[in-house]
C-alpha cells in the first residue's frame, strides 16, 4: 500500500485583537498562493457530522 500525502493545518493560538482591515483589491498573490487556493477549493469536502455519529453507533453495537 502506498502512502499519500498527508496535509494538516496548523493553528498556533495566537489571535490578533486589532479589527481586520479590508481586503486590499490591488493586492498581489503568488502562482503559488494561487495553487494553493485552487488545491484546497477542489480537495475541500463538508462533513456530515449526522452521519459520522450514525457510523460510530453501527460499530460500537458491531463489537
């Protein structure tokens, strides 16, 4: 079995109190930053949370 990549976001806590300032029109993103975006809209999908509980409560009753 071949391992895939594994990507995991990174929080460190801190949290800014001053307000955000609008978001600046001529601002200039990277190709990279632009990847980025791109990678995560088409990899993004919700999790139903209803459900995750419904599989965990068929394999508890499983065991």
């Amino acid at each position: 079995m071949t391992s895939s990549p594994v990507f995991r976001v990174i929080y460190n806590g801190k949290r800014n109190s001053s307000p955000r300032s609008p978001p600046n029109s001529s601002q200039i993103f990277t190709p990279g930053q632009e990847e980025n975006v791109r990678f995560i809209y088409k990899t993004f999908k919700p999790i139903d949370l209803s459900d995750l509980k419904r599989r965990n409560t068929q394999n508890a009753k499983k065991s």
